[in-house]
C-alpha cells in the first residue's frame, strides 16, 4: 500500500496504477484537494452513510484551517454527498449508489435531446470535441481522473450548449456533472481508455447530420454509464 498526503494527512492506496489515478486529483487548489479526498473516503467507506464530518477535526486531519473544509463540505452537499443538519452538522448522505444510477438516466434524456437540437441546427463545433475527445485520450495514458473529468465535462457542455436550448443547460449543470464524473471514474476496475473513446461515436453521429441518430448514441452513451458499478 502506499500513502499519498495531503498536509501531512496520509490516503491509502493500493497498487502502481490507482496511485497514479488518484494523485491525478490533487493538482488542485487546497479547497478542491479537501474535497476530492473527503469525496474518496466517503465512496471508499472510510466514512460511513449517516457518519458527521467534523470540521475542525478534518481541518487538524489535513493541517489546515475550517474555511476550506468548511467549502468543500459545502461543495459536496450541493452534489448530494453530504448533508447538513441545523444545529448538528454536516453528514455522509445515504443512497449514493441510486442517486448516481438516477442521475445518469436524468442526464441520458438531457444529452439526447441536446444532441439531437445540436445535430439538427448545425451549429455544434465537431473539432471542439474532438480535441476535448483526443485529449481524453492523452489524459486516460496519465491515468489523469482530473483532467478526464474536466474535459469530458467541457465536451458534454459544449453540445448542451449548441443545443441553444437555455433550460436544458440550466438543468444539466444542476446535476453537478464534474463531482459525479469522477465519482463513476473512481469505480474499481474502470478502464480510462474505454471512457475516453466512448465519446468518439457522439462526435461521429453529429458529424453525419442525422439527428435521431446522434441523439440515440448519446443516450446510449449515458446508459452505457448508467450500467457501470459505483464505487464500493
């Protein structure tokens, strides 16, 4: 087993290749490192469903003050991991694997019809995606979950955004899309390359101009992430 620190704050980890995949998270600002490891802990086990997260003992954890912890406590609430009770707190929320099978069924019906306004109007940028595609790629041979992340996020966006529908977009960015992004990518097993080039037949199908067709393999996509395990 190895340690990765933050703060002087040891994570565990096992084996060459999640060493590198998880210490793709942390170059990050402190606010964002704090809540990437809480986010690991919790979907680990380390912290258990309905357990409090005390600030102040997290924040002496990593060696650093409340303020960030408090931030990213207050980042992960908003994506449903955590909740927080008046006067008590702040907890490891219940029913993690439901919620993430269910916001991906939610997600699949938004991209589909995205894809589909963005296909038929034409106005959806094929080599933004492709390099956002490519360099998914590149990240997957980094074992970079981070960089993933962030440019699977950044394709996705861009065809909500073609789509030129306003409330789709405002929808889709409620479901916090970032957060469980790499929460599906921290699924023991996953294979980075696979999630990189998956996006390949979206880009594909939009390039055709046939719009139910494109709007099919987008939804096939998310089902595809639907089906996938959640972290243990």
């Amino acid at each position: 087993m190895e340690d990765i620190e933050i703060g002087g704050a040891p994570l565990r980890t096992g084996g060459e290749q999640e060493a590198q995949t998880k210490a793709g998270l942390f170059n990050a600002p402190l606010r964002q490192k704090l809540k990437d490891a809480l986010l690991r802990r919790i979907l680990s086990g380390s912290y258990k469903p309905g357990e409090r997260l005390t600030e102040l003992r997290i924040a002496e954890e990593f060696g650093t003050s409340q303020g960030p912890v408090r931030e990213a406590l207050r980042d992960l609430e908003s994506t449903g991991l955590v909740v927080t009770r008046p006067r008590r707190g702040s907890y490891v929320a219940e029913g993690l694997r439901k919620g993430l099978r269910e916001i991906y069924a939610v997600r699949g019906a938004l991209e589909e019809q995205a894809t589909r306004l963005a296909t038929a109007n034409g106005r959806c940028d094929l080599q933004a995606l492709q390099e956002a595609t490519d360099a998914m790629r590149e990240a997957a041979l980094r074992f970079d979950l981070a960089a993933i992340a962030d440019h699977s996020v950044a394709f996705h966006r861009a065809i909500l955004e073609a789509a030129g529908n306003q409330l789709l977009t405002n929808i889709w960015l409620s479901l916090h899309i970032e957060t469980r992004t790499t929460i599906t990518l921290l699924a023991e097993g996953i294979d980075l390359m696979h999630i990189a080039e998956s996006h390949q037949p979206i880009i594909d199908a939009i390039a055709s101009g046939d719009a139910e067709r494109a709007a099919k393999v987008a939804r096939e996509h998310q089902d595809y992430f639907e089906r996938l395990p959640t972290p243990a």
